[in-house]
C-alpha cells in the first residue's frame, strides 16, 4: 500500500472544492468544505452519522442545490445538475444500493449509459460488467432478485458505465457480509490502478483506510482533519476530531 | 339485446381504459395526476369533428393533426402546470393547476366551438352490410385504438431504452437523476406520449360518444375509475379496470336503468377506494413518518 | 358578519389571513350594508346579492373544507344540486305524494347535504388529496346525471318548480333578510370553529399531519365533523337557491359554479374567513358588471386559479399581510428559562416507565428492530445513539405508535400500550419532537403551540360553533399554557411570528414547547440538536436536563456525542436493530466496542 501521497496532487487537483455550503431547506447541513481531490487518488472521507458525508457527495454531483465554488477537470461544476456532472465524468453512486428493481440487470447498467452512442454504450458496459462476474452472470434477471451485496455492485457497476474520472461511492458497504464488503473494496483497488479516482464514504474505518491514499474527517458539517492514510495514531486523531477537542475521558484502547 | 351490451360495453370501456392510461402515463412520470386527461379525451373527438367536418379535411390528415395537438397539450401542461408545481413544497397544488388549465381549454371550446354535442363523421366508408360491417366502427375503433396502444407502450417499455428510462424515473426518480437520466426531458416525453393517448381514445371515441365539452367531466371521472379500481401506474389494470366498468355500465343501463348504474359505479368507487386504497391489484404501500 | 368581538383578532388569526382587515370593524361595515341594502329598493341589487349571501352560504362550509383542512373539494356543487331538488321536490310533493312545508323541506335539505357530505368526504379520511378531489367531481357528475335521469322526483330536463318560503320570508325583501340571516349565522358559526382548537387541529393535519396525531389529533373523527357542518350548509344553500331560481334544472348547477365557489376561497386565502368572504362576493356581483366578459367568466376564473396556483399560493390575503413583512430582529439569541418549567408542570405524579420487551420489526426483508429491550424512567434522559440504520428513529415510531412491531411488548407502567394508534399517544402524557420539525408555517408561533395542548379542551364541537363559555374558557386556558411554555422555551417574544420566519433552530424550541403543552410524562425527542450551533446545543441540553428533572422520562435520540455523554443518566447504542451495549455515559465511553461501531471503526 503506497504511502505517499501521489505526485498528481501537487499538479492541477482533479476536483476542486471551496467554500461549499449545502443542507436540506432551513437546516444548514455542511458549512464551507474545502476539499481536493488528484487523479488516480483514492480518498476516504470519515465522520460520524450526522456528520454530513452524503450532503456532500449530494452538493458535488448536483443532487441538492448548494453554494460555493466546485471545478472539476478545469470546468466549473458550481452550478452543474447531475446530468451534467456524470458526462464530465464526475460519477455518484448514491447510498442504499437503489436500483432499479423491475428492470433486468443489464437493462440497470444500459440505463447509466443513457444518452451515450450505442456502440460505445454497449461496449463500456460490458467493461463495467466484467468487474463483477456474479452479477454478469445474472443479466438477465431482475434486479429485485438480486442479494443486497449484488445489488450494491449492480450500483457500482451503473457507476463505472461511463468510465468516471472520479467515482463517489456512498457507503458502499453498508448491509454487506464482509467477504462482499471485500469484493467490492477490490473493485476501488482496480479502480486505482487503472488511474481512476475514487471518493469514498465509509462506515468500516479500518477497511477504508486500507483502501486509499488519504483521508478527509468530516464532523458537524466541517473538515476536521485532513491526513495521509500513512501517518501514525490517524484512530486516535480521528476520534479526537469526532468528539471535540474538549472530549473529556480518552478513550479506552 | 346481449350483442348491443357487449359491443357498447366494450367500445365504452376501451375509452376509458385508454384515459386511464393517459393517467398513468402522466402519473409515473411525475407522481401527479393530471385533471388534463378528461380534456384531452374531449379535444379529441371536437378537434377530429371540427377538422372533418367544419374545415372538411381528409380522415388521415385530420387524425395526424389531432394526434400533434394532443401532444403538443401534453406538453403545455407539464411547462405550464406541473413543473411550477414539482419545485414548490405544497405538491397537491397540481391538483389545482391542472384542473384550471383543463377548464380554460374547456372554456375556449366551448366558445369557439359548440356547447351542444355534435355528431362525428364515419371514418371509413364501409358497407354495413358487408362483412366487414357486423360490428360498427363506432364500436372496433376504440377497441383497436387501446390493443394499438397497450401493444405501443409494452414495445416501448420492453424494448427501447428510452422506455426503460420511462420505467426507471417511475420507480425511483432520485437514483434515475443520480445515474445522469434527463427527468425533465423524460418527462415531457410522457407528458406528450400521454397528449396522444389522450386524444387518441377521444377521436376513436366520439363516434359513440360525439364531440361534446361534456365528455371532459365524465371522462375525468370515468376515466379514473379503473386506475382507482387497477392500482396506480398499472395499465394493466387500467384495461381491466376499464373495460369491466364499460360492460358494467351498459349492462345496469339495459337492465335497471341510468340511475343505478350511476350511483353504483359511485358506491363501488368509493367502496374499493376505502377498502383497497391502492386498487384492488396494488401492493399496499409503507407508511411514511 | 354580526359578531363584533370577532374571534379572530389581527395577532392570533390562523394561516394567511387578512391581517388587521379582520379586525371587527370589517365585520361591522359588511353587516351594516347587509342590513340597509334594502333601503335602495332596487330589486335588481336585491337578487344579486340573495345569490351572494346564499352561495357563501355554501362557501363558508366549503371554507373549513379547502381553507382550513386543505381538502380540494372541487364538485361541491353538488351538494347545492342535492340541496335544490330535495326541497323543491319535497315542497312539491313529488316525494311519497306529501307537500312538505318548505321550512321543513329546507331542513332536509340540510340533513341530506350533511348525510352526503359525509359520504363524499370518506376518502378524504385515508387518501390522498387527488382521491378526495376525485370523489367530489365524481359525484357531481353523478349527481348531474340523476337528476336528468330520476325524471318522476327531479322533472328530468324539463326541471321543477322551487317553493315560496311563506312569510316571515316571504318572497322579496322577507327572503332577502332570511338568506342574510342564515348567511351571517353561518359566517358567525364556521368563524368560531375556525379560531378554535377544532380550527387550529384541522390547519394541523393539513400543514404538519404528524404533529397533529402525536399532538392527539384524530383526523376521521374531525374531518366528519367538518363535512357534516359543510354538506349542511351546502344542502340549505341549495334549498335557497331553488326558491331564488323559482325553477330548477339540471342547467343550473355547471361545474363552473363549483370554480366559482373554490376560487372565491383561494383568492381569500387559506385560513381566513373574511377573505373567501369577500373573495365570493366579488366573484358573485363581477359578472354582473361586466357583461361582455360574462361568456368568458369560467375561462377568467380558471386563469385566476391558475395565476393564484403558480403565483401567490398564499392568496390575496397573503400579500395583504403586512404584519408579517416587518423585518425580524437579525441576531436573535434564544434564552431557556428552565426555571419556569415548574409552572407548567404543577402537578407532580408518581414514578413510572416505558418498557419494550423484545420488540422485533422487519420491513419486507429488513430487521430494522431485531429484539429490543429499552426502558425510559420516569425522572431521567435515556440516550438512544447509534450509526445510521441501527433503528433509532424506528424505536421512537414504535413507542409513539406509527409502527406495529412484529413481535414484543410495549407498556407503560406494566399495562400495553395501544399499537398503530399513533393520535391515542397524547392522552398517556407521551409526546414528541421530530427529526425535520412539523409545523405550520402560515399559523403564528402560538398557535403551532397550542395545537400540543388540544386535547386538553373540554367544550365540543357544538360548544365552540356557539361559542359558549366551555369554549371561551378551553382558549383562555390554552392561550397561558401556550404563552407559558414559549416562555420556559424563550420564544415568548416571537409568540405572534409566522412560524415559517423562525430559524431553523428556533423552530427545534417551538417544538418543544409544544410538547410541553401535553406536561409530558414522556417526551421522546428525534435528534433535537440537529443544525443548532454550539451554544444553542448547551442551552438546549440545560432545558431538556431540567425537563426531566421536573419527573419527565425523556428519550433522546443523537447524533451529537458530547451533548448525549453530557445530559443522559442512561445510554443504550444500538446497532443493526439490537442493543450493543448499555449503562451510564461513563461506561459506554469506555465502551471499545461502542467507540468502534458508533464511530465505525
């Protein structure tokens, strides 16, 4: 597992966050993230529930109105909707693993490439398919009579149709037995090495370190730390940040 | 006396099926029901018999006219009544929204038009005493418009992508914006497909039922008896639904006369909607907190 | 119209009203010109302004209907079709070969629009808005079609005769005052109810339908109440109608006169009474003055509708609503008052406790509760915490009664508590706060709070259509609980505010001080601290601490760990439906397995 941080971030980041504020009508939810991502970098963003990780993901894709400036690849995104997040290769898998479960799996990851010439649609989906034999197997099926762990893939699977510069995944492990957790964590692995960067939310602290460069902690709507996945005692610096400085007890080990 | 229940029924409840789909179409695009759908019904048969009749155009030209206009309403009325409405928090207000466009439509018609139901032209010129002519064509056309209709909606979802598309918004239109999918062009694609529909049943319909402003209310209601009595959003049902309704109708007018037939048709609608809220096909859905 | 001390006053008047308009004055000047009208000995003004007072007649019930509870009767000239032909058939003996009285014809008339209006309403009691719609359309298409078809009673399309109301009412001035009368009654009764808890309930279940159960509200049995009152006033207004019309037929009763009716409200405004008021009789005597533009009426009414819709939802009475355009204080700081709580709490009672016993609930596959124990005690703060999906707002649906577990046992001191009947709460003294806080945004902040309190009236329906003095006494006494707790909470200065101006963080305090309204034993709060900031998190947990110290067992679900480890006697961490562990906030601090799953690690 590569420790430093990759010489891509130091050039031009591929997604750029500044100042963003997003929330749910009156309740402000997430008050002026600054955060960036390279290419190729897999970074993992931590924080409690509540914290705001999926109001994040949400402002960047264009999913929930928001302000503050977002450029990705060089094009401003502030004002993007999803549709054109996800053509610039900004790509959100959201959570809950929500497909479409009256349509047959390949019918699920056709979809993802709505709008694409057919040629390319067909053969990008069945690169995206072959990430996930278990469930290439099944692609005539419905959706709904997938596992939950299959139909996390059948997600991942839509997300990788376009070939995403950058993947968002939200809690992609949410409700899996670990042997899928690992299965789809191998995924991001490949992802990596195929030079593809990866924005992932993550309940499972130590799985997620293992899988990325860096990672971000989010906590009451803020950045609270920042850190290579490399540096030491990042378990005890986290919990400090999710707690406030002023945590009284430590916290046993 | 059968024979005439039947074919009557049948033409009927075809009509009706087929505005109930109009319903759905618009429903599992937008989760609105569209007061529109009875309009539409309307326009079709007064379009079709002002088009031939009044400005003396030929069938097949005057049939394309009134299909494009149907769309083209299909259209207006998701610019100019639900989208507005989507974005505010008080949704029902589409109720509203789409009942006042449906009526200043109704308006115009009726000035512009006639008020007084007007007879519709035959059209095709066929010999009734050939074989072809046992059954009137008052009563196959909007048999055969609904069969054309549900065979075009099963090829579109089951075949193209843009009807999985349809299909996708309609399950969960939050992971369909996720994945990238244009919703509101998707919409107004059904928003105009409903258009069609819509007119469709009318110009088919009106042989029977005539072109009459006062198709508009009882179509709205009629029409929505069998997607209350199917379940919302499936056409299956709204086939059933509407086509049993139809014979119902006509059977209770033969033998007991209109006044029960309508208080029943009532009663029954507001038995299934208390008993079955979500249609006597429907799967019960969750409570939300 | 005659009531001078109108119950509704500028300050506490519900949803979007006229503002100051409703002052009594307005009230005192329309009834006046009601009363001198006459004096013109115009005829013509005469009749027109019959046909006003007997379709607000009709309006006003309409009113509570669309205006209060929100349900979009569209057809509701059926019931003045209904109301017509039962008196004008009754009178002529068309029925059972007897000639009614035309008094008491019109009498049944009310009885029968009230019957139907019940019948119409029904769906209104489970379904959503388009159903109701739906059914109110049906039937005045049905109704329609009856009578052209019931030729024996209706005439058919030939129509029927309506009566001559004999004196006092006889025909011209006599039944001028008699629809006056009725009008003014019905402007006084349908405004009582409006300005009281009854009205206030029915403004709950359309803005904020959850609130309103937990708050004890039962919609059926209410919205009966209302469409009894509605369809009665519908079937007289009909009654009248057939004698002003002298003669009846289908023709008369168009859908256009159902816009009519509706639009007259919305152009009011929603929640008021004066506004729909106006709005009918402007709707009523504009055509009359423009003739022209009589042939496009119903097109001019429907692109009203359709401008109100798409423009100012809110109605006229909206933008007229100066009062609520004043700026607000920019910096507000709300400051609890925890010492007052011993106000509102003055009787103390005995020790008591919620248990869940093994309670289990699935969703289709999903365990969202897999066998629960929990126990809330009177006197002190339970922290419920968790990861996301580990079922803690679940828990606090099953224990306020959204949600009937598949198995196990929710008590209260030893005895079951009722499942599904999430109104029936309020009455064991359980009440609660939610994750978005439900609100009516139109209604001022003391009347979001004195919704908390309604079961605690005791006058009835009738009482408060009369305003009798069970009636007076109910509002008095909710009006200081109300003012009371908006102090304990420190939102006493906004009490006369829009509730949808307040901040988020202020509306988290409106919420409790309208539980508070119930002395709660229990009070459930669904993460009370969400988008407050650090400062308002402290005051907060002081009050919530105080609250319990007052004998209340609170339930807090949260997110924020130092407000839960800070305030709660008690602590229980779930995970993926089950208890992970239990015990004082020390202990579970200590907790690693705890550490790891809340913070997932």
């Amino acid at each position: 597992m590569p420790t430093s941080v990759p010489e891509s971030r130091s050039v031009e980041p591929l997604l750029q966050v500044s100042g963003l504020s997003a929330g749910y009508g009156k309740i402000g939810v997430l008050n002026g993230i600054d955060l960036t991502i390279g290419a190729g970098e897999v970074v993992a963003l931590l924080g409690p529930n509540g914290a705001g990780k999926s109001t994040l993901l949400k402002a960047i894709s264009g999913l929930l109105p928001r302000t503050g400036s977002i450029t990705f690849a060089g094009q401003d995104m502030s004002k993007a909707d999803p549709g054109e997040t996800v053509r610039a290769g900004l790509v959100h898998v959201v959570e809950g693993h929500r497909v479409f479960t009256q349509l047959s799996v390949i019918d699920n990851v056709m979809l993802a490439g709505y709008g694409m010439p057919r040629e390319k649609r067909v053969v990008q989906v069945e690169e995206a398919l072959a990430f996930f034999p278990d469930i290439a197997a099944k692609r005539h099926d419905r959706a709904v009579t997938l596992s939950g762990g299959q139909q996390q893939m059948l997600a991942v699977a839509q997300g990788l149709v376009r070939r995403p510069r950058l993947l968002m995944l939200d809690e992609p492990s949410a409700g899996l037995s670990p042997v899928l957790v690992d299965r789809v964590l191998a995924a991001v692995a490949r992802l990596r090495e195929a030079g593809t960067a990866v924005l992932l939310v993550e309940q499972l602290i130590e799985k997620a370190l293992a899988a990325s460069d860096r990672v971000y902690a989010l906590a009451r709507g803020s950045i609270v730390l920042e850190a290579s996945t490399g540096e030491d005692d990042l378990p005890n610096r986290l919990e400090q940040a999710y707690f406030g400085k002023d945590a009284h007890a430590p916290l046993a080990s | 006396m059968f024979a005439s229940i039947v074919s009557y029924g049948l033409a009927v409840g075809a009509v009706y099926a087929l505005i109930g789909i109009t319903y759905n179409v618009m429903f599992s695009a937008s989760r609105v029901f569209s007061f529109t759908a009875g309009m539409l019904g309307m326009l079709g048969g007064v379009l079709g018999a002002l088009f031939i009749n009044g400005l003396g155009m030929n069938a097949v030209l005057a049939f394309v006219l009134v299909m494009v206009a149907g769309a083209v309403l299909g259209l207006v009325t998701e610019i100019l009544t639900v989208r507005p409405v989507l974005k505010s928090i008080e949704q029902h207000l589409y109720v509203l929204s789409t009942l006042a466009f449906a009526l200043m439509i109704q308006q115009v018609t009726a000035i512009e038009y006639n008020t007084e139901p007007q007879p519709f032209p035959v059209l095709f010129p066929i010999d009734p005493n050939s074989w072809l002519g046992i059954v009137d064509q008052k009563f196959w056309l909007p048999v055969l418009a609904c069969i054309v209709t549900v065979l075009g909606l099963e090829f579109l979802y089951r075949c193209t992508l843009i009807g999985r598309a349809f299909l996708a918004i309609a399950e969960d239109s939050y992971a369909a914006r996720a994945l990238g999918l244009p919703e509101t062009r998707l919409r107004m694609a059904s928003y105009a497909i409903a258009g069609v529909i819509g007119a469709l049943a009318g110009f088919t319909g009106a042989q029977m039922l005539l072109a009459f402003i006062g198709n508009q209310a009882i179509l709205n209601f009629y029409g929505f008896v069998p997607v209350a009595l199917g379940g919302m959003g499936s056409n299956r049902g709204a086939v059933i639904g509407g086509l049993a309704l139809g014979l119902f109708q006509q059977a209770a007018n033969f033998l007991v006369g209109g006044i029960f037939a309508s208080v029943a048709v009532f009663a029954v609608f507001i038995i299934v909607l208390l008993l079955r809220p979500e249609g006597l096909a429907g799967a019960a859905a969750a409570r939300r907190v | 119209m005659t009531d001078a001390t109108s119950p509704i006053s500028a300050s506490k008047a519900p949803a979007g009203l006229l503002g100051r308009l409703e002052g009594s004055w307005s009230w005192i000047a329309l009834g006046l010109a009601g009363l001198l009208l006459p004096l013109l000995d115009d005829s013509y003004f005469g009749v027109i302004a019959q046909r006003a007072y007997i379709y607000w007649i009709l309006g006003a019930g309409l009113n509570l209907v669309v205006g209060y509870a929100g349900q979009i009767a569209i057809g509701w000239v059926a019931m003045l079709t209904l109301g017509a032909y039962t008196t004008a058939a009754l009178a002529a003996g068309r029925v059972g070969g007897v000639e009614w009285h035309p008094y008491l014809a019109l009498i049944a008339s009310g009885v029968m629009g009230a019957v139907f209006g019940v019948i119409v309403g029904l769906p209104a009691l489970r379904l959503r808005t388009f159903y109701f719609a739906m059914t109110t359309l049906g039937f005045a298409t049905i109704v329609t079609q009856v009578a052209l078809a019931w030729k024996d009673v209706t005439g058919g399309g030939v129509g029927t005769p309506g009566p001559v109301f004999p004196w006092p009412f006889d025909p011209g001035w006599g039944f001028y005052y008699f629809c006056f009368i009725l009008a003014a009654l019905a402007t006084w009764i349908t405004s009582n109810i409006g300005s009281s808890r009854y009205g206030r309930a029915l403004v709950a279940i359309r803005d904020a339908e959850v609130a309103a159960e937990a708050s004890g509200i039962a919609k059926p049995k209410l919205l009966i109440l209302i469409f009894l009152l509605a369809g009665g006033l519908g079937g007289v207004a009909g009654g009248l109608f057939s004698s002003l019309q002298s003669y009846i037929t289908p023709d008369a009763f168009t859908f256009e006169m159902s816009v009519l009716f509706f639009i007259g409200i919305l152009i009011g405004g929603r929640g008021s009474i004066l506004g729909p008021l106006l709005g009918t009789i402007i709707l009523t005597v504009l055509p009359e003055f423009a003739a022209p533009l009589v042939q496009w009426s119903t097109f001019l009414y429907a692109a009203l509708l359709l401008v109100i819709v798409l423009v100012i939802p809110g109605g006229i009475a909206d933008l007229l609503d100066y009062k609520n355009r004043r700026p607000l204080e920019q910096h507000r700081e709300i400051v609890p008052r925890p010492e007052l709580l011993s106000r509102i709490f003055d009787v103390k009672s005995g020790p008591s406790a919620i248990t869940l016993a093994n309670i289990a609930l699935h969703f289709g596959g999903v365990r969202a509760i897999d066998g629960l124990d929990l126990e809330i005690r009177s006197g002190e703060v339970h922290g419920l915490i968790g990861p996301n999906g580990s079922g803690k707002t679940t828990t606090l649906n099953v224990i306020s009664g959204y949600y009937r577990p598949n198995s196990g046992q929710l008590k209260l001191n030893g005895a079951e508590l009722p499942i599904n009947k999430p109104y029936a709460r309020a009455a064991y003294r359980i009440a609660r706060t939610f994750q978005t806080p439900r609100l009516v945004g139109g209604a001022s902040v003391l009347e979001n709070v004195m919704i908390g309190g309604t079961i605690d009236g005791s006058g009835t329906f009738a009482e408060s259509m009369l305003s009798l003095p069970r009636h007076r006494r109910d509002e008095k006494r909710l009006n200081e609980a109300a003012m009371r707790a908006l102090a304990t909470v420190g939102l006493e200065s906004l009490a006369d505010v829009r509730a949808d101006r307040l901040q988020h963080s202020e509306l988290r305090f409106m919420e409790i001080a309208r539980a508070l309204m119930l002395r709660p034993a229990f009070l459930l709060l669904d993460e009370p601290a969400a988008g407050l900031s650090a400062e308002e998190i402290r005051r907060l947990g002081a009050l919530i601490k105080a609250i319990s110290r007052e004998g209340t067992g609170v339930l807090l679900v949260e997110h924020h760990a130092d407000l839960i480890f800070d305030i709660c006697d008690r602590v229980t961490v779930l995970n993926l439906g089950k208890t992970l562990a239990a015990g004082t906030p020390a202990e579970i601090r200590s907790h690693r397995e705890v550490v790891s799953a809340y913070l997932g690690a």
